[in-house]
C-alpha cells in the first residue's frame, strides 16, 4: 500500500477527521502530564483511560462499518473478535505479573493456582512476549474469521441467516469462556494486571502513552479502510452489497471478496479489543455478550453507515450518552433509551448522523450552484429559451 494510494483515497472529511484525532491523542495526553493538577485545561487521567476506551470503540465501529456499510454483511458477534484480542493481550499481562500475584506463582496466574493447575496449559506458551502476544492479537481472531467466514460464504449465507449465525458463534464462545476448566479464568476472567512492556499500568505516563497508541491505531485502521473502499477492490464490495447475484454473474468471485474484508475487519477488532484491555484493567467473559455486538451496530446506524467516520462518531457519542445516563436516575432505563435512539435514527435519520449531513449539504450546494447560474443569466440579459419556443 503505497503513500500515493493513501493520499488519493483521502477527501477533505476524512483529512478533517484524520487532523482532529491527531490533535486530540497529543494534546490529551500533554494536557494530562504537563499541566498542574486543578487546572481548567488538565485533563485528569481517568478522563484519559475513559477518552482512550472511547477511541477502541472507533475502531469496532470501524471494523463493523467496512464489511457491513461497504459488503452489506451485517455482522452480529464483531464482539467476539474484540474480545479475543483482549484476552490476547490479557493473557500476556497475566505473564508479567509473576511472583507479585496474591500466590506468588512465578509461572502460574492466581486463579491457576486457586484451581489447583499442576502447570501452565499449552496454549499459554509464549504470552510472556510482547510481539508474540501481539502476532496473537491478530491471528487469533483473523483465523476464526477467516474458518468461520469460509464455511459461512462458500454455503452462500447472506442476510438475517448470517446474522444469526455470527450471533450463535459469539455465545458459544461466551458459554465456553464462562466455563474455569477452559483456562481462561473463568467467570472473573484476567484482571489485576501490573505492568506493560516494563512500565507500570497505572502511572499516568503509561495511561497517556496507551491514549496516543489507540490513536494511532485508529489513524491506520481508518486509513487502510479509505484505502480499500476507495480502490477497485471497494468498488466490487459495493457492488456485491447492492446486487450480489448480479456481481456473481459478471464473473467476480464473490465469496474471495467477502471473504478478505471479513477476515480484515476481525483483525482491527482484535486490535481494538487489545488496547482496551490495559486501559479498563479487565477482561472477561462478558465482552463476549450478543448484546455488546448488537449495541456496536447500533454506534455505526447512529453515525451514517458506509461513512467510516461516521461509525467512529457514532461510536463516541452512543457512548458518551451511556456514560452521562447510566451514572444518575435514569441507569436503569439506558437500555430503553438506546432502543428509542436506535429506532429513531432509523426513522427519522435512515443515513445516520453524517449521511444525513452529506444529504443535507449536497442539497444545498446544488440549490446555490442553481441561483449562481440564475443569477449570471439574468446579468447577461440573455435568458434560457422556453419549451414554446
């Protein structure tokens, strides 16, 4: 992928976009570290962990709007990519953790030794290295993607039955998760982690460092998306979504291309699921939850399905409101204004927040190109014949 691809797939919204986020991962993080605490341009550094949880949303949503506003693939269990991610990297700062742990097991995590593991599973080798974890935090859910994509696609699964079936996946993958014989940690999952790449995890240093990386990494991941719908390969997407029997018919392998934007958009899950997890300080069964997937799709409808920048906004703002109501009287009835939201949206703004944009200020540069042209006829003197004429 060549600059000169990246540069030609980038419009002045996305430029625009691209600036803001960039802006934001460097002056947060100063603001945090440099400015004295009290003062009313410090960002405290709970603000930064929440900021960052908000930008691994952005890149789900980013991930989820690729293959769903781009392929028409409407993906129901993007959760359980994010959450393999996350327990990628968890299990790498399970690692480092050592003989600090409540048991003092140089090898084994806690919940190892309170189960009476005699050793370290298999499957555990090698998470006591960063880049191993971090070749894990993309193989792992770009694999399942990939079997469970080809399976999918080569039976010509489309539509609700596909949904349906990402969903069923996901909650397997929770049941077995919540189960303490999977290795995992069972229902408590990983949690009490120490330290990243020798830095302690709760310094606000470390905490201002894991904002800039997440980013960073939602820099790249919008990147590669613009770069992928914008080229011919994005053109044969949006095809495929608009008539996939008809692109099937012209001579397209139809399922290679679901295929590779599937298995693409499960890696940056897995990306965004890695770098939520050192900044929550938890990772467990839960993530996997139908629900969480549910309301991701939610985040991409609310901000303009097949914009790419609007899945990130709508990401931050579904999830500020969550974070503003779900901290007062109304907590207990977030689930039902989400509901409201989406079917609102839906109704009211069938393109989302930025497609309703994009409508409205078309419209209006078409009504202003309309009166320029009206407006030099008449100066001229010279008007346009008439039909009778």
């Amino acid at each position: 992928m060549t600059p000169h691809v990246l540069t030609r797939s980038l419009d002045r919204g996305a430029t625009i976009f691209l600036a803001v986020v960039a802006t934001l991962g460097i002056l947060i993080p100063l603001s945090n570290l440099l400015l004295p605490a009290g003062s009313a341009f410090q960002v405290p550094t709970y603000l930064v962990a929440l900021f960052g949880k908000y930008v691994c949303y952005a890149i789900l949503a980013l991930s989820i709007d690729l293959i769903w506003g781009y392929c028409g693939i409407l993906s129901l269990g993007h959760g359980a990519f994010f959450a393999l991610g996350g327990y990628a990297m968890g299990m790498y700062l399970m690692r480092q953790i050592g003989s600090r742990g409540v048991y003092a097991n140089p090898i084994l995590p806690d919940f190892m030794v309170f189960l009476n593991w005699p050793k370290l599973p298999w499957y555990w080798y090698g998470f006591d290295s960063f880049w191993f974890a971090a070749l894990m935090v993309l193989l792992v859910p770009g694999l399942l993607a990939f079997v469970f994509g080809w399976f999918a696609f080569r039976s010509r699964v489309t539509g609700v039955y596909l949904s349906i079936i990402t969903q069923a996946m996901t909650y397997a993958l929770l049941l077995g998760f919540f189960r303490n014989d999977f290795g995992f940690g069972g229902n408590n999952g990983l949690t009490d982690f120490k330290d990243i790449l020798g830095f302690n995890i709760q310094s606000d240093g470390t905490r201002a460092a894991l904002f800039m990386a997440s980013c960073l990494a939602l820099i790249v991941g919008f990147l590669i998306c613009r770069a992928v719908v914008t080229s011919k390969l994005g053109k044969v997407l949006i095809a495929i979504r608009d008539a996939e029997s008809r692109t099937r018919f012209l001579g397209y392998l139809v399922e290679s291309y679901k295929l590779f934007v599937f298995t693409l958009s499960a890696c940056m899950a897995g990306v965004a699921g890695a770098l939520y997890v050192p900044q929550v300080g938890i990772i467990n069964p839960s993530e996997f939850a139908p629900g969480n997937s549910i309301e991701a799709v939610i985040w991409v409808a609310v901000g303009g399905r097949g914009t790419l920048v609007g899945a990130a906004l709508g990401a931050v703002v579904v999830n500020y409101a969550k974070t503003f109501f779900t901290s007062g009287v109304l907590a207990p009835y977030w689930l039902f204004m989400l509901g409201a939201l989406f079917i609102l949206v839906t109704l009211l703004l069938p393109k989302g927040i930025i497609g309703t944009f994009h409508a409205w200020w078309g419209v209006r540069n078409q009504r202003r190109l309309t009166a320029n042209a009206e407006s030099a006829v008449r100066e001229d003197g010279v008007a346009e014949p008439s039909m009778a004429e």
